[in-house]
C-alpha cells in the first residue's frame, strides 16, 4: 500500500505568478509522457515481472514518479495563484481556466484529457522495458 | 558484482558500463552500472537530481546544479533522495558491499533528520502524527503551499 509523507521530493517555492507558464507545464502532470503516465506505467507493468530486482525496481520508480506527480502539480498550483482578470485571459490559459478555474487537472497541453491510450502495459516484460526506455527517454 | 562477467573489477570509465560480450538479437541493451560508481554527497545529489556522477546528463547543456537553501527540510529532503537513488541502485546491484554500506548509514541519518524535522514542523506521517499531545496532521503548510515571501 501507499504512506503519504507530508513533504515535496523537491523544493517547490514559486513567487511569480505565470499561468502561461503552468498552460505548458500542465502536459508533464497529465500529458501523454507526463508523470501520471509514468507511475501507472511502472505501477501496473510489475505484476508481469518475474525477476525480483526488477519487481523491486518497477515499484520503486513507479513510487517516485508519484512524488514527481506532486511536484509537477505543486508548479502548476504556485504558478496560477492569485491570478487577476487580465492574467485569467492570457493565451494559452484562457482555455484551461474556463473549464478548470485554477483546478489542477491532468490533461495534456493541448487540452485533451489525460488517457491510458498514451501507455501500454502487455504482460511481455522486455515489450514493456522497451516502452519504459522510449517514455522515459521523452520525459526525461 | 558484474552479473556479466563475475567480476568487481571496473572495465570501463565512471560515465561508462558494461555489457555482454555476446547478446541476444533483437534486444535492445542499456549498459549496466558498474560497482564502485562515484556518488555526489546528499546535498549535491539532490541539486544534480542524481547521485551518480556518471548518470548525470544535463539536458539543453546545463551544467550547474540548482543552489538550495540550507534548512532543514531541504536537508531532509536530501537524505531521503539518496535514499531514493541508493535504493534504486541497490535494487539492481544487492551484492555492492560498499553502496549497501553507504545505504546504511544514509538511513540512520534520514531517521534522525526525521525526526528533528517532526519536532520542529509537526509529522511527515499519520503514523507519526499518534506520538504529538494534540493532532498536528492537519497544521498548515501543505507540501504545496507556499506564500509569497515565506521563510525570508
């Protein structure tokens, strides 16, 4: 099961509002190689895994991308705070801002919802390594 | 130990590792890490966002890591991200006498600084938050919380 630890794996600390900004980075929490991709990668691919260094190592990362999850959602929070009405209608922005406010919603940058379609999980473990390394590789 | 060879010995350099001499067709390979890798102590690893030099790939050519203030939550922080790398490392390198050894001593440092962290700031877990005289779970600040001028 999972503990929730009251603290960011990273400082996140923010001072200057820039929805422009979270409109980008909003793709890193819910977009098709974002964070919430990548947990439930590593988190559903295991069950396939024999090996118990890779059992242990798929649960371990698919963890820490859930700590990565938060840090990216704490951005996009600190970054659309106390917006006012001319930072609300910023391009980019204003399209998220009419169905979300200032809601942090997993979506990708263009506004499509975040979807299982961007991930796989076939039961073949070296399928699913390779398709580790190419989603990994594009999040960086 | 080099599951491929047997060896502890370091055939390649620091950024480099190893492979097998006569590998499957069709696979694709990503070269192992060799035992002995140079580490980053706690406060570099978190800046570097890794603990080992040799996996340190700084994209679009940035080369130096982020300045973090020196409190005791990133110092927390820290401890536990190598934790976290040391962790990973030794999932898929058990055998590593020395590295399990670092581990070791980075895990008593992550209870301790937990712990000085808990008294100061009010508890990281529920489970921790049963040992306050009143209930501390719910105190102010979220972990992403954060308001302007905070700490300064």
């Amino acid at each position: 099961m999972f503990v929730y630890e009251k603290k960011l794996q990273y400082p996140v600390r923010i001072k200057n509002c820039n929805p422009r900004l979270a409109s980008v980075i909003i793709s890193q929490y819910g977009g098709p190689d974002g964070e919430l991709g990548a947990s439930l990668r590593y988190l559903s691919q295991r069950y396939a895994m024999p090996y118990p260094e890779l059992k242990g190592l798929l649960t371990d990362i698919g963890t820490e991308e859930l700590g990565h999850l938060e840090m990216v959602g704490t951005l996009v929070h600190q970054l659309t705070r106390n917006l006012n009405e001319e930072q609300i209608k910023t391009a980019g922005f204003d399209t998220y801002f009419v169905d979300h406010t200032t809601g942090v919603y997993p979506q990708f940058a263009s506004g499509y919802p975040w979807s299982a379609s961007t991930m796989q999980v076939t039961g073949d473990i070296i399928a699913d390594l390779t398709e580790d390394l190419a989603a990994d590789g594009a999040m960086a | 130990m080099n599951p491929d060879t047997g060896t502890t010995t370091r055939p390649c350099g620091d950024a480099c590792g190893t492979m097998p001499p006569c590998a499957p067709l069709a696979v694709p390979y990503v070269p192992f890490q060799q035992e002995g890798s140079q580490k980053y102590d706690q406060t570099n690893t978190l800046a570097n966002g890794t603990m080992f030099p040799g996996l340190n790939l700084p994209f679009h050519l940035k080369v130096d890591a982020a300045s973090l203030p020196a409190n005791r939550s990133t110092q927390l922080q820290a401890l536990l991200f190598v934790i976290t790398e040391l962790g990973l490392y030794l999932d898929t390198h058990r055998n590593d006498a020395e590295a399990f050894q670092l581990f070791q001593q980075y895990s008593e440092m992550a209870r301790n600084a937990k712990k000085q962290y808990e008294e100061a700031h009010g508890p990281l877990t529920q489970l921790s938050a049963g040992q306050d005289a009143a209930y501390r779970w719910l105190d102010d600040p979220w972990p992403w919380e954060f308001e302007k001028n905070e700490g300064e």
